[in-house]
C-alpha cells in the first residue's frame, strides 16, 4: 500500500520534468484530467512529497487530506502476492475487498469478480484511468454474486497497472451508476523509457483425488516505455498466463442421502463389481484456463494549450471448467456412448477489448477541459464438450455451442473546471461540471441447433427407465439459448453533473457534488453528495460525506435467457419427469405471468464519518465508520413448477398457454427488485515505518474491515405463486447477511534492506455461514481461519529479480459439510466436500516462484 509512511519503501521514482502536488488544491500536472486525472508519479518522501490520488477529487490530491477514505495498491504491492490475476492479488490485499463466495456455477468460475464491503460486485464501479469500464457479458448463475454480471478484472494485464484506487464511499454523484460500495480506479503504467519482463511458475500445494493438475501455471509479462516528441509517452504492455485445472472434489460415496450406483444394476439384480473400483469422478476448483492480453497507453502534448491522450486494452481468454459428472446409468447418459459416463467440460472464449481516445487542455473560455470516447466490448461464446443430447440418440454430438453473448458501452464525455474568487473565502472555490453520453447494447445469440434440439430417441427400458423412455432433449451439463429466445437490446442515457469545493478556512474544506441521468428505459434519477473535512490539529483530521446513490440494472440482468433441462423423480411413482428450467428476461410472457416486472434501479443512502491520525513521523492511521441502505436490491428469484408444491406455478402457465400442457415440469428465474438491505461496518488503516540504520526498514500495516448486513425489509411477490415459493429464500438471505466475515484483520510487514524484500501477512476471517433453503439442520458453518503469505524478493544489481512465495502457506481449508448436509448436496463426492461458504476460498496452499528483469 502507498501511503505517507511506506512511500520512502517505494522503487517506483518521478518521471524526469513532473513535479510534485503542493497543496490539496494544486493540480498535479498536466496529465491531470478534470474528471479524473491521468496517471501520476508518485512522489517519496525522501523527494519531499507524498502518494497522490485522483479517484473521487477533480483535482489530484495528497493521500493524506482526502475527504474519503481511500487505499493506493502500488504495482509493487501487487507483483507481492504472487498472483497473475488482479481479483486474486486484490483481495490478498485490502480486507474491505473480498472473493464472491458460494457455489457459483460453472460460469461463475470463469469470470473473475469482487466484492467491496460484502455488497455486490455490481455495486462496485470500475475505471481505468478515470474512465467508465464496461461488464462482462455472462451472468453468473449461483453464489453471493447470482443474477450480476460486474466488470471481469482479469481482462486487465497487470502488467500494465502502475496503481490502484480505491474510494471507499459512495459516488455515485460523481461518477454515476454502480458506485454504491465505491470505486475501483485502475491506473495505467506511464513510463517513458525504460522497461522491465518476468517469467513466473505457480501451482497449489496439494490436490484430492487423481483428476485436477494442482492448478499448475506460468505468466510472461513484458512492459516497455518510449518517449514521444516534448513531454509524450507511449507505455506497452503484454502478457501470457496459463493454468491447470485444480480438484477438491472427493470420490463418489456408496450412500448420501440414500444409494448412488454409478452403473446400472446386473441381469441378477445385483451391483455392477465396478461400483468399488475409482469413484473418484468429479472435479471441482478453479478451471483451466489460458490469457494473452496487450495494452498501451499514450499521451502526446500537441502544444502548451492541448494534450492527446489514447489508451486500450485487449484480451483473449479461453476456460475449459468441469460441469457435474453423470454416470453410466444416467438419465442423461447413453451406455454405448459414455459406458463409464461422462464429466462434461464447460467453454468459455472471451475477446475484450476497451479504447479510450480525448483531448484536454487548459483554456476553453478560461476553463481547463476534457472531451474523450470510450468504448468497451465483451463478448463470449459458450459451449459444452464431452457431453450429448440424448434425444438424437447414439449419434449425437459430443460437442456443442450453447450461445453467444456481447455486450459493448460506448461512452462520450466532456468536462470542464476552473477556479473562482468568490471574495468570500482566502481560498477560491473550484467549480467542475460535464456531460455525458452512453450507449448499451446487449446481444444473446443463439447455440447449434443441435444443443436444444429435440430428436425422437427413445430409451430402452433399462436401469433406470423401467420403461420406454424419450431421451431428454437439448445437450446436457450447461444452459443453452434457443433462436426463441435470442434477441439484441439497447439503451441510453444522457448525464449532467456540477461539483464544488471550497476551502472554507486553513483546516475546513467542503465539497457539494450532483448529478442528473436520464434512462431511455427507466426514466431519470437525481444523485448527490456533502462531503467535509476538518484539520483539528496538526495531527488529527475528521472527515464524512453523506450521499445517495444508485445502480441500473444491467441490459444482462433484464434481457438475458437460456434453459436447462433434468429429470425429476415423482415421490410416489419413481417416474422420471423432464423439468425445463429457464433463466428469463423480465420480459418474458411466461415470466412475466409468474410476477415478473420491469427492473427499476437500485437506490441507496450512504454514510461516511472518520478521522486520521499522525501523531508521530512515519505513523498515520485511520478509522471510518460508514452505514449503506440499498433499496430495491437486484436478486433473481426461481419459480419451480415440479412436484406438487409447484402446482400453483403449473396452472399459471398451462392457464396461459405459456407451456405445453404435457406432463412435464416447467421452472423460471427472473430478476426482481427483491428487498431493502443495511450495511454497517468499520475500516481501519494504520502503517508505521520503522527505520534499523544499516539493517533496514520495517513498514508495519495493520488492516481491518468489520462489517454487518441487515435484511430490512423483502418486497412482496406481485403474484400469488403458492406457499412453496417465498418473496427470498433462506439461502439468498443468507447470501446477504452471513456468507462474508463479519471481520476481516490483515496485519502485514515489508522489510527492505539493499537488494532484499521481504513481506510477511496474516489474515483472520472470522466464521461464515451458507444458510440451507431446507432449514438449520442442513447450514454451512465455515469457523474462524488464520492464513499466513509470504513473499522473499531479491534484486542483483544487475536488475534481475528473483522472487519465490506463498499464499495460505499453511494449507488451511474450510469445514467439510456435514452428514446431513452431504446427504441433500446436489455434488454427490464427499470425503471431501468442502464448504463454499469459505471467502479464501478451497484450494489451500498456493506457492510460486518468478525471475524478472529491468532495464
């Protein structure tokens, strides 16, 4: 972390030329943008300055007199964790910032999000260099994180990170949708010589059973500078990462809940003598997974009034994630085909790409102005391998793409400051306004026909149809889209928004922000934000913001659709009954008539107050409490039709006509505005640097989050849907209140010594809880953990680096489930099964080793 102790501990130096921010009214160069400045040095104190932000001031700013709490991840906090993805190396880092815990779906393990205090990743805006980042195109389909479809980090090089911002308030005002929990502001490398490649290997310490590969991997990152005409830059980046699959699936048990044959029952009656041979089937853990991206960011001064900047990622991405492994005698499995069944394997391409191209300068009618174009697209294309539709019989593919999906913003913006002397104050007030445009489009294709075909199969009345059974349609381990229920969508908004500060006195600084949007779909929404800051003393600051806030709902979590299909078992009759079940736009007709409304946005108050403390040299902590009500939470909502509890649900839609009046069972998930939840918790920051004459320095941190969710009120579904179905189950409720650790503490210390640094953490979770929609009995209960990193870096002299670490180094994993329930887990492996409720995670001990070079 960069802060005003540990930047003396900081490789990173000045750009020759640049000057350092001499007051927290001084913009910091002319790389500074108006909305959010550009990319800027940080400055040690051995230089005679401090960290400097940019994230939630239309100034650039010293750390230390930020009106809102915020944390700096400097590149070299980063590259200390040993991970090649930004998710994984953040939340070893910043204890508000958390892993998307529960079970997520196969999708879910491809994409990479976060979570900032225990709110959804949804709720947390993304920028690189200031600029708007645009989502992912996918939705996950379980977990704390079902229904969302946040900004995939991963699809940033760290490579190409020089720091990261992290504005823990809301800011909504000031930036728009989705800063509700707050901001992560992703800043690029802005070097204009020099470069630096490293070369890194990783895999987990251990493994369960003989599938999986330990998760083992190697990145290669390149990063080069070059200087452009009087001032410029052009900064390149590279890399290449890849992994293996890891496994904490354990083998199939002879009994969970009631038996579980792998093969069909012998002529005689008995069990196949395979049944006590490899059980070992499943594979649950991080996928595999491949990723080459490149990035640039430029900045050519064209004169002493205007400044071209450009900057763009873009990545490729494969993911190869096991699905559920169905056995030989499965309702989803031909024998002559799959004779020892089958693990299906779930595929995800992704191509990502964002280009930001503007100008800025210092006199547009006496304001300083910045006019830019950002454009994002995601798009991914999803298939399934080694799978079948039973339904085309024994000649089915083995290989399907389920369906398509894109989603791209473009986004125009101009923005204008300056300073006025107002004669009321020594210091003027700073007036920033802008507009902006923004544009959506989402796009679900469909899959081959042959993934949601329906075919004239018939299965033989063998174990375990004890009759002539159609074969069930559609290819089976994954959703699939139909041409039915493909579609493009669309929308726009325009913004205006106005900010002033003013430094009321030498210690009183306030700031008013507020912003109007107006949706093409939903209509408009007004934001704004106070916010303060008080120097007590030399070494005492208080400081909080009060604001509302709000997030859209995404084009995806509106318009998105796909089925899946399984059997059901009659309790009574044993009959094997197909159930189709459908993830459905709002807009859906069948939707629709299950209750299903048009999504309003979600609505928040946000509460911030807090203090800062540097009451001795090299020493600065603080303290922010803060209390965030949503309204209107987003949470999808399944409406099964199966069973007898489901009747009210079936006579609904055979009532309609919305489905087949045939026997079979029909479920829906939709996204409602489901409930009003309460956030309330606690962050703290304290760093001491500690200084050994020849034997070194010491940077000590101390971190910690303490956080509490409250249910306040669930909205009321607008269709009586029988007692069966609830407004939110226990497990969604779960999923906000008790799944993320009430208390987060991470105490860290760097010593740095010639060539060597070496950086030791230790992390307390406290206990989660993954709530059971079958009662109390059947809850997940993950204790309280103590994991310990480390990473040991040494430099030669001759700039090769050599680094070798550990994550979690003592292999700590959470609780297994209990009997109970095991008995009614849908994974049918035990011996393990670990919790999902885990927020580091199942894997344990993670371990690598990189050299790099810099020249």
């Amino acid at each position: 972390m960069v802060h005003a102790a540990d930047a003396a501990v900081q490789n990173e130096k000045i750009r020759p030329g640049k000057t350092a921010v001499k007051s927290a009214t001084d913009v910091a160069s002319p790389r500074a943008t108006v909305l959010a400045p550009a990319p800027t040095r940080q400055r040690t104190p051995s230089e005679g300055g401090e960290a400097v932000i940019v994230t939630g001031t239309r100034s650039a700013v010293r750390a230390s007199r930020s009106m809102a709490p915020i944390v700096i991840i400097s590149g070299a906090d980063l590259r200390r964790t040993g991970q090649t993805n930004l998710k994984n190396a953040l939340v070893q880092l910043d204890p508000s910032v958390n892993n998307t815990p529960g079970y997520p779906g196969q999708l879910g393990f491809t994409t990479k999000s976060i979570s900032l205090r225990g709110l959804g990743a949804n709720e947390t805006l993304v920028l690189v260099n200031g600029k708007r980042r645009h989502t992912m195109s996918s939705i996950f389909f379980g977990g704390a994180m079902q229904g969302q479809s946040p900004v995939d980090l991963d699809m940033i090089p760290m490579s190409a990170v020089d720091h990261i911002e992290i504005l823990k308030d809301g800011a909504a005002a000031q930036y728009g949708s989705d800063a509700i929990a707050g901001v992560v502001n992703i800043i690029l490398k802005s070097g204009d010589h020099g470069g630096s490649a490293e070369l890194g290997y990783n895999q987990y310490g251990s493994t369960v059973g003989p599938l999986g590969d330990y998760g083992r991997g190697g990145n290669l990152e390149f990063n080069q500078g070059f200087h452009l005409g009087r001032g410029g830059f052009l900064n390149l980046s590279a890399e290449l990462t890849g992994n293996q699959s890891t496994n904490n699936a354990g083998a199939t048990p002879h009994n969970q809940g009631g038996l579980i044959l792998l093969y069909p029952l012998l002529a005689n009656g008995q069990q196949d003598p395979r049944e006590n041979g490899n059980r070992y089937r499943w594979i649950n853990g991080q996928p595999e997974s491949e990723r080459q991206s490149v990035s640039y960011n430029l900045e050519l001064p064209l004169s002493a009034a205007a400044t071209f900047y450009s900057f763009a990622t873009y990545t490729h991405r494969t993911v190869f994630a096991s699905a559920w492994y169905r056995p030989s005698n499965s309702t989803q499995n031909i024998i002559s085909v799959y004779p020892q069944g089958y693990l299906p394997t779930d595929t995800t391409e992704d191509q990502d790409f964002q280009f930001t191209s503007g100008f800025r300068g210092n006199n547009f009618f006496g304001w300083k102005w910045d006019a830019s174009v950002n454009y994002g697209r995601n798009y991914s294309s999803i298939g399934i391998n080694n799978s079948i539709n039973n339904s085309l019989g024994p000649t089915s593919p083995h290989d399907f793409h389920l369906q398509s999906l894109t989603n791209s913003e473009l986004t125009a913006d101009f923005d204008i400051k300056r300073d006025f002397r107002t004669g009321l104050f020594a210091n003027p007030l700073q007036v920033a306004g802008g507009i902006e445009y923004r544009y959506n489009q989402y796009e679900v294709a469909a899959g081959d026909p042959a993934s949601y075909a329906n075919g004239d199969y018939i299965n033989p009345a063998v174990y375990p149809f004890s009759s002539p059974t159609p074969g069930l349609p559609e290819a089976a381990g994954l959703g699939n889209t139909s041409p039915e229920q493909a579609g493009t969508y669309s929308r726009m908004n325009g913004a205006f928004y106005i900010d002033l500060a003013q430094r009321v006195t030498r210690d009183l600084t306030i700031g008013l922000s507020g912003r109007d949007e107006q949706y093409s779909d939903f209509g408009n929404t007004l934001n704004g934000k106070a916010s303060l800051r008080y120097q007590v003393t030399p070494w005492l600051a208080l400081r909080g913001s009060a604001s509302n806030g709000f997030h859209a709902p995404t084009l995806q979590q509106e318009d998105f659709q796909s089925t899946a299909l399984a059997f059901n078992v009659l309790p009574n009759s044993n009959q094997l009954v197909p159930s189709y079940n459908t993830y459905a736009s709002v807009n859906n007709p069948a939707a629709r008539a299950l209750g299903a409304t048009p999504l309003k946005p979600e609505t928040s108050h946000n509460f911030n107050v807090g203090f800062v403390l540097t009451p001795a040299p090299r020493l600065d902590i603080s303290v922010d409490a803060y209390r965030i009500d949503i309204f209107n939470q987003i949470v999808p909502i399944s409406v099964s039709g199966s069973g007898v509890s489901g009747q009210y649900v079936m006579n609904i839609l055979h009532a309609g006509g919305y489905v087949p009046n045939d026997g079979n069972y029909y479920g829906y998930t939709y996204e409602r505005n489901a409930a009003h939840t309460r956030t309330m918790g606690l962050d703290l920051q304290a760093h001491y640097l500690s200084r050994f004459g020849n034997a070194g320095t010491v940077l000590w941190t101390v971190m910690m989050n303490q956080q509490q969710h409250q249910l306040e009120r669930v909205n009321p579904l607008s269709v009586y849907l029988g007692p069966a179905v609830n407004a939110l189950y226990r497990n969604q409720i779960g999923n906000i209140t008790s799944i993320y650790p009430r208390n987060t503490l991470r105490l860290s210390g760097t010593w740095n010594k010639d060539g060597w640094a070496t950086t030791v953490r230790v992390t307390r979770y406290s206990p989660t809880h993954n709530l059971s929609n079958l009662g109390a009995a059947y809850d997940e209960t993950v204790a309280a953990a103590w994991l310990m990193d480390f990473d040991i870096t040494y430099t030669f002299r001759n700039r090769i680096r050599l680094s070798v670490g550990g994550n979690n180094v003592f292999n700590h994993r959470p609780q297994v489930l209990s009997a109970l329930a095991q008995s009614k887990s849908s994974l049918l492996y035990a011996n393990p099964n670990y919790s999902s409720a885990a927020i580091y995670g199942q894997e344990g001990s993670y371990f690598y080793g990189k050299v790099g070079y810099s020249w």
